[in-house]
C-alpha cells in the first residue's frame, strides 16, 4: 500500500500479481489493474480472476509525482518494471510501461524481497545473491557473491552512503559497502561484512524478520530483529576496520515482538525512537542512542485481551497500532493518551460463507499496513483485503446525511424461502462464531488466573484458603519452636515409705564419709516447697507412711530439659558432681553417674535414681564438710529425687 499526492493510493495482491487503485475518501476504485503479465495493462476490466499472475512472490511500490513506480519479483527469478504515468488520473486510462530483466540477469532461486531506493532497486533470491538494479533500464549493476544453499530473505539499502544489507535465513547478516553515488556504472571496489547471528541454541529462532540500516549518525549502524524473540539488536559498524559492536535492546516481560517499526533522525534536538509491539498486546518505545539502556522508555498495554500487535505507525504527533483482530487503536505520541478506536471494516459475514463450507476463520483479517498521511491528518489501514481511510477535519452540522434517491419509494423486493434459510444458517453460523471468538478471547484475557487456580485446586484449596493454610503453618513451626524450648514436669511422684521392700537400699555416695547413726523421729504428713535460684517452687516430699504424693503442674520449664547444652544461670553448677550414684537395679532404663568431667551436660538429660530416703531406725552418713552449704544443693536434689520417683511409679 502505498499514498500517492491527492490522496490517491495504490494497493498490491501477491495472490492475484496485480495493484489497484483508489481514491480512499470517495470510495471510487479506478478501472483496470496494473499487473505483472505486461499484456492489456491499465486496459482489463477490473476482475482479479481474469487479470493475475499467479508467479508473484515480491511486490514493491513507489512513486515519482504522479508516476507510479513498481517491481516485480517472481518465483523463477525474474525481475519486472512497471511506470505508469498519471496513475491517478480517473478521466482517462493510464499507459503504463512494463519492461523485464533479462535472462542473464536474472536470480536462479525465487525472489524473496524487493526494495526501492530512489531510482534503483534491491532484490534477495534464495539463490544468497544481493542484486542491485537500475529501474530505467532494467538491468542489473552488481551482483554478489552467492552464499547458497543460505537463502537471502531481506533487504535494506542506504545507497546515499553506500552501504546495501543482506539478511540470510540463518540469521547471518552480511554488509557490502563501497558503492558509488554513479550506480548505473556499476561500483568499482565493494568490500563485505558478515556479521555471525547473535541468537544461540538449537530451539530458538533465527528467522529475521525486521531488517534496517541507520544512516543518520556519524557511523552506521543495523537494527535486527527475530521472528519469536522478545529482543532486537543494534551492530554499530566500522567499515574501515571491519568491526562490528553488538547491543541488545527488549524486555522479555511484554512477550515476544511482532512488530517493529524505527523512527531514525538526524535533526538537532530529536532522538531516534523504536517502536515495538508483542505478541502480548504490549506496545515499548526505545530510545535507539543510548544502547547502554536496553529496557523501554516507555511501555503500555494497548490491548487488554493479549491480542498481538501486527502493524506500527509513527508521524510525532498520533501513535496508531493494529492487532491481529482488525482493531486499529490511535494514540498520543506525547501523553500515549488513547484518543480513538477503529473497529475491523470486514464485517463478521464475509466468514459465514466459508463458514457453511466448513471452513471457520478462527479471527477476523489482521492489520498489515498502516499509512499516515504527510500533513498528518490522514490514517490509511489496510485489514486483510480491505483498506479503511479516515480524515481528521471539521464536522457539518448535523452531521454526513447518507445519499437517497428522490421520487416513488421502491417497492419491497420478495424475499423467497431458499434466501430466509440461508439467511438463517448464515446467522446460526455467526452466533457460534461470535461464541468461539468470546470464549478464545476471555481464555486469552484470563489464562493466567485459570493456571493459577488449577495450581490451588491441585491442593485442594483456594487463594484464602491457601494463605490460611499458610498462616496455619507458621503458627504450628512457633508452638513446635515453644514446646521444644521447655519440658512439660507434671504428673505424680512416690513418697517415702517405712518398710524397707518397697523403696530399695541404696549405697551411700563414695564422695561421702560415714558419720554416727542418728534416729530420726517420725512426724506428720506434710509437704512443703522450697524456693530454687530461678523462684521455681518444688515440692519436697514428707518422711511419713503415705504413699503417693502429687505436685502442681508447672508449664514453664527451664531449658536445661533439652539435649542442648546452654550457658544461661538456670544450667546445673559445678557442684553436681556431688550428686549421689545411681544404682544399676533403680531404673531398668539404666543410670549414670555424674562426675566433674560430665558436668556441663544438664541433670535432667538422664533419669537418675532415687536417693536413700531415712527411715525412722535409719540414718545416712554424710560429711562434715558439706554442713555449712546452703539449702540450694539439697533442694535440687530432692526435685531430681522426685522426677525419678514419678519416673518409677509409671514404669511399675
């Protein structure tokens, strides 16, 4: 597509080989096609399926004045000219010129890309040959080397510099330079550059699919982009050192880029932009002088339900975007304010037909081409084979009145059954076509929700329930944290006894010396407590007949009821290794004796037996050395003697 002065435009079908033209604003398509053949052209009566050449596979349109410029690239490798002057000119037909390459001179693959560059022309053939062509007298100029079986796919050109770009299907781009301004004389000395592709590994893609030259700074400078690939690539060339400096710019959180489009300038006070939609329906603008800041400048949503952006267009003033629906969407290039949305012109019945064959579009035509005018109020959108012209301009009051034809009303056409019942299927077929498109469009619009919750429904849970779940969790890993810090002491403990068969004789201590036997007189039952180091109160057992004796239940243990050594003042002294032994026959769980070696472990790591209890015709030896300690050491002993004691009573 392509604008030609008084808004007339040219539009070209590789489908059918031929280019229409139109003036957009009044609806009129002129007569005659301008096709590839060269037989009858301007001259056929507008029907595609007459008029075509099937063999098209490249098609480049430009314009001179009122003369319209086209080349041809064909599937044998032919290369076409075409001229037609006065091209929009609806009072007459147009005598176009249509002119070929020699054999000779010709690729020997297909044509694959065409390019216009002023009065010369650029193809790529699958054959890897660049050719560079003088239009007036169709004829090629140069030619490169072959790097065959490597196709060439794309082209770009800066021929004011001297520089021609080829894209290979490899992803190696190679750049010749050294061409003259005189190019119809052919170059004298064109050196290459092969530049290796910069994308690694054997599932990703190495299809280019943007291929640019910017030629507006001090050195020139490539921009590359691949087909699936979030990223784009800037080679800065030095031609008279054969070096080449790789930059990547992208963000690989707005999906992978569909469309590309550079706004390159060399004007003081301007930057050179690039604009990218993905495949996510995300617009990035990048700001192309500064390589170092390889993330967008800015970046917005322009379409809510993910669909991909396929077409870019760019004036200073309006950012227009197209999606693969058919909706346009016009922007502010200052603010990214959105200002207005086009609706798809196909309108939703031109699938039915196809429909009731068995052959269901999934989507309505894409945007492909996007075209503002160059006093930057007129947009030109071409959505699949339609085009959509809109002009910015002052409305008539009261509005466009449609055209009618004065005098008797027409009577109502019959409408037979045949026409009622296809009329029906037809709108049957669109009703679940309108179904499909809003299920595929509410899945794109909240797949990423769906995944979540199918992850939550794996677990049984939903997004609540998950955090309490969560918080649930946490509360369980303290109380465990808590619990382990302390030792529940609750429960029973035997008490003393008078007969000797109940309670067994113990050995006295080897740390004890014997002393004179005393009688102690029997007293009351009772108990009492004493108030340990740490104000923990422990019940101590009465020397009288009764046989069970329960303490409280105390909740706060002290953490030497760990396995874990600790360095707080509650840890058991230094003088536990005057505890009294353990008797082997006590405890069948077995006993050990403390000692100066093993005091830094905690007393209540093993359970330990019970101290010889004096019985009213007993007494028990101690050491005059121990008569003048202070009641802390016997307190202690007495609460161990009472944990074993409760420790006995649950094992018999």
């Amino acid at each position: 597509m392509h604008l030609m002065p008084a808004h007339g435009l040219i539009t070209s079908s590789l489908q059918y080989g031929v280019v229409s033209r139109s003036l957009p604003f009044t609806g009129r398509i002129l007569r005659g096609y301008l096709d590839a053949a060269g037989s009858g052209t301007g001259l056929g009566i507008g029907n595609p399926n007459t008029e075509f050449t099937p063999n098209v596979s490249a098609c480049a349109l430009g314009s001179d004045g009122g003369t319209a410029k086209i080349v041809w690239g064909f599937r044998n490798g032919e290369v076409a000219f075409t001229s037609a002057n006065k091209a929009m000119d609806a009072s007459s037909r147009s005598a176009a010129k249509f002119s070929r390459c020699t054999v000779g001179d010709q690729h020997l693959g297909a044509v694959l890309d065409v390019l216009w560059d002023g009065m010369n022309v650029i193809t790529a053939g699958g054959d890897g040959r660049v050719k560079v062509w003088d239009s007036k007298k169709s004829r090629c100029v140069w030619t490169s080397d072959s790097h065959f079986p490597d196709e060439c796919v794309k082209v770009a050109t800066a021929l004011s510099k001297g520089i021609v770009a080829g894209a290979m299907r490899s992803g190696q781009v190679v750049v010749w330079s050294g061409f003259t301004p005189d190019i119809p004389d052919g170059p004298t000395s064109v050196t290459g550059i092969t530049i290796p592709c910069p994308i690694h590994g054997d599932d990703a893609s190495r299809e280019i699919s943007s291929l640019h030259i910017d030629n507006c700074g001090p050195s020139p400078a490539l921009l590359v982009a691949f087909t699936d690939n979030a990223l784009f690539y800037r080679f800065d060339l030095d031609l008279s050192a054969g070096a080449v400096e790789c930059f990547h710019f992208g963000d690989p959180a707005l999906g992978a880029i569909t469309s590309l489009t550079p706004f390159f300038t060399n004007q003081p006070g301007e930057y050179s932009l690039i604009v990218t939609g993905t495949q996510l329906g995300c617009v990035g603008i990048y700001d192309w002088t500064d390589p170092n800041h390889s993330l967008p400048a800015y970046k917005f949503e322009a379409y809510e339900d993910g669909t991909s952006v396929t077409a870019l267009a760019w004036n200073g003033i309006t950012l227009v975007t197209g999606c693969a629906r058919g909706t346009t969407k016009a922007w502010d290039a200052l603010t990214l304010e959105h200002l207005r949305t086009f609706p798809t012109p196909v309108p939703r019945k031109r699938v039915t037909t196809a429909a009731l064959l068995g052959v269901l579009h999934a989507e309505d035509p894409a945007v492909r081409q996007i075209v503002l005018g160059p006093e930057k109020e007129v947009l030109l959108v071409a959505v699949g084979d339609r085009v959509m012209a809109w002009r910015a301009g002052p409305v008539p009051k009261g509005g466009f009145k449609t055209r009618s034809t004065p005098g008797k009303k027409k009577e109502r056409a019959v409408t037979s059954k045949y026409h009622q019942q296809l009329e029906m299927h037809q709108a049957i077929v669109e009703s679940r076509h309108l179904l499909e498109e809003e299920s595929s469009r509410v899945q794109r619009a909240y797949g990423r929700e769906r995944e979540q919750r199918a992850r939550l429904e794996t677990l049984g849970l939903d997004e609540v329930e998950a955090v309490e779940y969560v918080l649930m969790l946490s509360r369980e890993e303290a109380i465990e944290r808590e619990r382990s810090a302390s030792v529940i002491d609750e429960g029973v403990f035997e008490g003393d006894f008078d007969d000797g068969e109940s309670v067994p004789a113990r050995r006295a201590s080897p740390a004890r010396s014997a002393s004179p036997p005393s009688s102690a007189p029997s007293s009351p039952p009772r108990v009492s407590s004493v108030q340990s180091r740490d104000a923990r109160p422990i019940p101590r057992p009465s020397a009288s007949n009764s046989k069970i004796q329960v303490s409280p239940p105390f909740r706060a243990e002290p953490s030497e009821a760990l396995f874990v050594p600790s360095t707080s003042p509650r840890s058991i002294p230094p003088t536990a290794a005057h505890f009294p032994p353990i008797s082997s026959g006590t405890s069948p769980r077995g006993s050990a004796a403390a000692s100066p070696a093993k005091s830094t472990k905690s007393a209540w790591s093993t359970p330990l037996a019970r101290s010889p209890v004096p019985s009213p015709g007993t007494s028990v030896s101690r050491s005059s050395s121990f008569a003048a300690t202070d009641g802390m050491d016997e307190d202690l002993r007495l609460a161990i003697e009472l944990s074993l004691a409760e420790a006995h009573s649950r094992a018999s």
